[in-house]
C-alpha cells in the first residue's frame, strides 16, 4: 500500500518536471534543418568538382583523415558557411548543417 502512495504523489511530479524541460526558447538545429530546403545542399554521390562548380571555393579545406590502410578511406572535409561536406576520396557521403549561431544547440565544431 505505501508503494502505491508513493507512485501516485511521484507521478505529477515527474510530468511537471517533464513538462518545465520542454518549455524552452533555444532553436535546435534539428529543426531548424528539418524546416530548410534540403535541395540546396549537396547530394550523395557528387563529386568534388560537381560540389565546387556549384557552391564555390569552400571557406576551409580541413585536412584529409585517415588512408593509412587500403582498407580505410581517406575522408575530406569541405566547410562551407552553412554546411560541411563529407567525402570518401572524391565522392560526397555525407552532408552536416553548420549551427547559425552560439545559441543554436547542435553538433560540435570539427576536431581540427
């Protein structure tokens, strides 16, 4: 019986504990990606050239990683002021959103 009492007093707790949590003014960068056009950026499969012919010199050329093996690719990376480009060798395998600004909950900066 006291088990019972105990959930019934900590059941309106947790949800106004839940509640106050989402009740929030910082933007993530989920949605505001969610929100954006996602025909702007760059698509799986493009090329280097493709990309720069399209979008321009990059801001940042970050060192390549990796390559030390056959077995493990080289990955570039491309930023650009509002995304950072993937490749695996010369090929694009992943598109990041960059945040908009120091408020935005999103990603950490790249490892340089």
């Amino acid at each position: 019986m006291k088990a019972a009492k105990t959930l019934i007093v900590a059941l309106p707790l947790f949800a106004t504990l839940a509640l106050a949590g989402t009740a929030s003014a910082e933007t993530l960068l989920i949605e505001r990606v969610q929100e954006e056009n996602t025909a702007t950026l760059p698509a799986r499969g493009q090329s280097m050239a493709q990309i720069e012919a399209a979008y321009g010199a990059p801001a940042q050329r970050m060192d390549p990683r990796g390559g030390q093996k056959s077995q493990w690719p080289t990955i570039n990376r491309w930023v650009y002021p509002a995304f950072t480009v993937y490749f695996e060798n010369t090929r694009v395998i992943d598109v990041v959103a960059n945040k908009a600004d120091a408020s935005e909950i999103g990603p950490k900066p790249p490892i340089l």
